[in-house]
C-alpha cells in the first residue's frame, strides 16, 4: 500500500504544484477528474508519464458523485444482446471487487419480489436472466465467494429481507447479487490519491478555457489568474462537458435522479430492491441501503436538452414517479413528506437517437482535428478500461510512448486489510488507512448527532484528501450535504476544521 504521504492532496500541494508547471512541458494533460479523468491520470502516471490533471471544480464534482452506487456486472447489456459491454462490465467489477478495490467494492443483496404485479412468466424470465448474471461472473474469473449466485426466495425469506413489502399475494422473491461502491465520489478520491503517489498532479479549482493538441489555457479559479499548460498530449474527459471543450463529440445527457429516505421509511431493510417498473421489460427502480441511515431510491432516465447545469436538480414529476413505482410493492407506501433529499446526475450518452433509455453506454475515443484526445460514453463501472482506452490512442498516434497499462495490478489507496481496532464504519469507506483516520481521539465524535459521519472524516479530508471548502467536506467527502438540516447543522463543523487545516 502506498503511504498517505505520498498521495496526500491538500492546499500546500496543490501551491507547490500550479506554481512548478508553467516552466515545463508535460507528457499527458487531462481534463476532468471524475472518474474517468483520475482513471486516465493514474494509468498515464503509473506507465511513467508525467501528468496533470486538473478540474474546475473538485475531485467528482460531476456524474461520477451521482451514481446508484453500483458496480454492474453487465446484465442489462446481456438482455439486450450487447455481449462484448456485458463481459467488459463484468470483468471491471471483478477487477475491482478482488484486486484494485476490494475495500470499497463489495457484494450487495437485491431482493426481486414478486408481486401480483409480476406475471409468473416474467418471473420466470428474471429468474434466467439472473442465472445468465451469474454465468457471466464465472467467464469473468470473478470467485463466487466475492460474488454469490442468485437463488429463489420464499415469502417469509423475502420479507425477512424487506419486511416493508406487502405480504398481500407476494409469490416470494428472487436474490441476486451485483457489485456496489461504499461511495462513487471516494472511489474518484482514491483513484486521485492513487495517481497522485505515482506523480500525477491533481489541481483541482482549475478551469480550461481552451484546449488544442499540445496543451490548454487554464483559469485558476480560486485566483482568477490565468496561465498555460503545455503538453505533449492531451485527453479530455470532462464527461457532459466534454461536447464544450471540442468539436465533433456529439452528446445526448440523461438526467438520472435519486431519492434519500431516512432508513426508518423502510424499517428493517436487509437488501436491495429490484422494484419493477409497470410496463416496462426489464427495467426497475432501485432501493439501495446506505449504512449510515439512509436509503436511496432511483433512478430515472430523462433526455436533458439545453446547456448542461453544473449542478442538475430533480424534475418533481421524477420525485412523484419513483414514489409511485416504490408505492407498488409496500405495505405503506412513503409519502413525498418522508423524502429527506433528492440528486439528480447526468449520464454522458453518446447521441444515437431514439430513447436515452436505449442508448448504448459503450465508451469511445475520439481523436479531434486539433489532436486532443476526449474519452466518452461508459459508465462508473468501466472507468478503468476507459482510461487504459484512451491512453493507449495517445501511444498508438505517437504522442507519447509508454508501456501497456498496468491499472488492473495496482491496489488503489486504502486496499489491504485494517487490522482489528479500527471502526466498521472507517474501515468500510478508508480501508487500510482507517487506523489513521481515527488516530486523533478528539475527533471521533459525529459532526452531527445521529449521523455516523465523524469529525475525523472531515479532518482526514483537508489533510490528505484535497478538501479546499466546505462543499467539499460536505458534499463530496461525506454525503452529509445531501439533507439540508444535516448540511446546516454540519456547516459550523467543516469551516472550522478547515481553518484548522
């Protein structure tokens, strides 16, 4: 495991390194640090390749915070005959659920019930997609002890898992299992961290205001000042945005929204929910257990036309249809008085017309006139591969020269084991370095009552995870942000452990 000093991101790092960069001239310049633009940074560093990666905002300000948080294995793609996608998926979530991640990926439960709603035929067909599932983990080398199989439920097992359905003509459930991320935005940190201690310059708060082949003109937005960066190649992966950045990356964004429940609207919840959409093959609304006392509910698929927010905001007809849907298979249905908060992302799709819900996620890469090389497309899941992709077109056209990637061997920060002491909570969200998270007993107390998060976490963040403001702390770091009396009970918290430093 890489020590915390050499992949610490804070304030003083990030001086250190704006100051440095604009007398030389740097092998990969990316844009974007999502996902997709850490996973480029860290497999351009990790080949030898000196690196900056810069974002106007922080570290996962964009899609990749807005996820359901799951790490799919491909079903739906097998279901719609994209075998190549399905395997792909697959075998990213087994390289993260076994050898890059295992700290942060890991097995969740999803309970399929099966109403009165749910024909048996469909059932029956649910029931071998799943098997389907389960065969391709096997192809994908993925161990049934990361993974388990699905298996049928009878009514009492189902409501053991979910005793908020309704026990009214409920046949039982299936189970399945698919792969699941603590949190999106720190798995971007640790992909971030992890280039980072491979030399990567990670400069967060700095805006491209122009990009051609061999470099871009940067706006520090925390100065106003502006400078350029020169390089010998350069990906953008600003995700929605990268349609802005250059010309002929053609989008279509989708606007994925979620529900946050107190945990206590769906008192006892031990799994997942699979909820079938009505009328729709193959598509469901997702119930997603937090561990910190809260459910998510999501998610919806809406064309989004127009400029691209930088923040999206859910529609309230979304609100009142994933109400709806969950509705259909409790005992009492949750009232729009029970959503705590609500988050809506945007999915990059590649524009192929008809339905964003039938758009492919099969990435690309896309080489401008200019040269710049832009990443598109893809999903969470498969950022790793998206990056390798993008970093080999700059080897293949000779902008820089590189061994093949490495990123599938290379732990992330974090992953290893614990060691005894540390709490579940830490351990489940900083792996290996949990111990020293919790080092400090004057900050193992919640930043707000009730909530899990611990002051510690905010403290961790400023001092090694490139936390500049208290968004940040709140909004990405921890998720405290997402229910506005916890950001507002937060807030006195987070200034001050950032003055602190």
């Amino acid at each position: 495991m890489t020590g915390p000093r050499a992949s610490s991101l804070n304030a003083a790092r990030r001086a250190r390194e704006l100051a440095a960069l604009p007398g030389e001239v740097v092998d990969v310049l990316v844009v974007g640090l999502g996902a997709t633009g850490a996973g480029v940074a860290l497999d351009a560093a990790s080949r030898g390749l000196s690196v900056a990666a810069i974002d106007a905002h922080d570290l996962a300000f964009g899609t990749s915070r807005w996820s359901s948080k799951l790490i799919h294995g491909g079903l739906r793609y097998l279901a719609s005959g994209h075998v190549g996608i399905a395997r792909e998926s697959a075998v990213e979530r087994g390289i993260l659920m076994t050898r890059t991640a295992p700290h942060l990926v890991r097995a969740q439960p999803f309970v399929l019930p099966l109403t009165p709603a749910v024909p048996r035929l469909q059932g029956a067909l649910a029931a071998a997609g799943l098997v389907a599932g389960d065969a391709l983990r096997a192809a994908a080398g993925t161990p049934r002890a990361v993974l388990p199989g699905p298996r049928p439920l009878a009514p009492a097992a189902a409501l053991g898992l979910a005793p908020a359905l309704s026990p009214a003509g409920l046949r039982g459930g299936l189970l399945s299992f698919d792969g699941r991320v603590a949190d999106d935005a720190r798995l971007v940190t640790a992909i971030a961290r992890t280039a980072a201690a491979h030399g990567a310059r990670i400069l967060t708060r700095c805006r491209a205001l122009a990009l051609a082949g061999d470099g871009a003109q940067v706006r520090n937005e925390l100065t106003g000042a502006e400078f350029g960066i020169r390089a010998r190649a350069v990906v953008n992966a600003a995700g929605v945005w990268a349609g802005g950045l250059v010309d002929g990356v053609a989008l279509r964004p989708s606007r994925g929204t979620h529900l946050v429940l107190r945990a206590e609207s769906l008192p006892g919840l031990r799994a997942g929910l699979h909820v079938p959409i009505p009328g729709a093959a193959n598509r469901f609304v997702l119930v997603l257990p937090q561990g910190d006392g809260r459910v998510y509910v999501g998610l919806t698929d809406e064309p989004v036309d127009g400029p691209v927010p930088d923040v999206p905001e859910p529609a309230p007809g979304e609100i009142g249809f994933l109400l709806d849907v969950l509705g259909s298979v409790l005992a009492a249905p949750v009232r729009r008085a029970d959503v705590a908060g609500a988050f809506a992302g945007l999915r990059p799709l590649l524009d192929g017309g008809g339905s964003t819900a039938d758009l492919s996620r099969r990435h690309a890469v896309v080489t401008s006139p200019n040269g710049v090389v832009t990443v598109v497309g893809g999903k969470l899941t498969t950022y790793r591969r998206m990056a390798q992709d993008a970093v080999d077109a700059l080897v293949r056209a000779g902008r820089v020269t590189a061994p093949p990637s490495r990123t599938d061997r290379i732990p992330l920060v974090g992953a290893g084991p614990a060691g005894p002491d540390a709490p579940a909570r830490l351990v489940a969200r900083y792996g290996a370095e949990a111990p020293l998270v919790a080092a400090d007993p004057e900050l193992l107390e919640p930043v707000v009552p009730g909530s899990p998060v611990l002051r510690a976490e905010l403290a961790w963040a400023v001092r090694h995870e490139g936390a500049l403001s208290a968004d940040d702390l709140l909004d990405r770091r921890t998720r405290l942000g997402l229910v506005a009396a916890d950001r507002a009970a937060a807030l006195p918290v987070a200034s001050a452990l950032l003055t602190r430093g």
